[in-house]
C-alpha cells in the first residue's frame, strides 16, 4: 500500500509541474502532439461517441478527437494530475460535452460499458500495476468498442537501454513494454489484441476491441 500510495503522489507532482509547460510550444510538446495525432487518425468516425482520453493532461488529444468527430457525442478525460484536469477544464470551459475527472488509472468512477473508444497516450509506462488498469478499460468500454494504447515500444535494444536508463532517473517511471508484452497484457485483461502501428520513431499504438 505504502509503494502504491508513495508512486501516486510522485506521479501527482511530476504532473502537477508539467501542466504549466504542456500547453506551450518546444520539441517535447511537438513530439507529443504529433504522436497523438497518429493516435487520433486511426479512430473511425461514428456519430454520438462516448470517447475518453486516460493520462489526458491539458486534454489536447480529446479536442483533436472531438474535431474528428465533429463534436458528436460526450468526451471524457481522467488525470492523476489536479492541475492537469484544472487546465483541462479550463481549455474547454466552453464545450457542455466535454467532462474532466481526476483519478487514478485502476479506479476510474464511470459506469460500466459506456464508451465507444478508449485512448491513453504516453502515459501506460507510468501505471505500477498495468493489469489493473486495462482490467478497468475493459469495464468501461461497451461491447464492439476499442482501446488504442500509445507508448515507447521496448521491441528494440535502444528502446530496452533507454528503459533502464530512464528507471535510474524517474522514480515515476515503471516499464516500457514488448508488443508480445502489450498483446499479453490485453488478452489477460479480456480484449482481443487487434494490430499495432508505428508512429515516430519506435513509438506504437496497440490497438484491441471488447
């Protein structure tokens, strides 16, 4: 419970700091971005989505998303972060249709086979105990419905050395996983493990469906 407890609140604070910065300009945000827009361009279009974004930040991926699906439909975003779900919020002040929540990955207050699409984008390598969490995905979403889970991929050795390398250095860190490892992980949690795609460089999105 201790090691639970102490790896949230240093996620909280990790994420706290990178609210004031996440919405800006810069390399790293432009690399985020980008990936996210991978992200976004798989997702088939359909009418009245129930859509959430997990790890979703300042919620930039959910208005790319809304944009996709022009604005049909409810949009929902969960962060560990308080000030992550505020600036989110803030962002989307205007949009009756669009829900913020702060909560933990593995215990998300939303009902049972509610959404259509679930995404999390660079955000699953944080999650201590990763089965919890897509056991919760697969709660949420309805039958037919489908994850896209967007992460450092560790199929390649510089991906494995970069791994250990961020470990030393980012106590918030867990584990960046195997596509063998991702598509082990849904099968676990219930979902059938559909396809992967590269986007930048040794990033994937690992895509399953109910």
């Amino acid at each position: 419970m201790n090691k639970e407890f102490n790896h949230i609140k240093l996620n909280e604070k990790k994420w706290d700091k990178w609210s004031e910065s996440l919405d800006g300009k810069g390399w790293r945000n432009e690399f985020l971005r980008k990936a996210q827009e991978g992200v976004v361009s798989l997702l088939e279009i359909k009418n009245d989505i129930h859509f959430l974004d997990v790890g979703c930040g300042t919620g930039w991926a959910i208005g790319k998303a809304a944009e996709r699906f022009n604005f049909s439909g409810k949009f929902f975003g969960v962060d560990l972060s308080t000030k992550m779900i505020e600036r989110a919020k803030e962002n989307f002040q205007s949009m009756e249709n669009f829900y913020f929540i702060k909560a933990n990955a593995e215990s998300i207050p939303l009902e049972d086979g509610f959404f259509d699409v679930i995404i999390s984008t660079n955000s699953f390598h944080h999650y201590l105990n990763p089965g919890k969490a897509l056991n919760e995905f697969y709660r949420l979403l309805k039958a037919g419905g489908k994850i896209y889970i967007l992460d450092p991929t560790a199929d390649s050795w510089l991906i494995k050395f970069l791994d250990k390398i961020i470990k030393m250095f980012e106590p918030e860190h867990v584990k960046m996983y195997s596509s063998k490892e991702f598509k082990d992980m849904f099968i676990n949690a219930g979902f059938k493990y559909l396809k992967s795609v590269e986007v930048q460089t040794r990033q994937k999105i690992h895509i399953a469906g109910k």
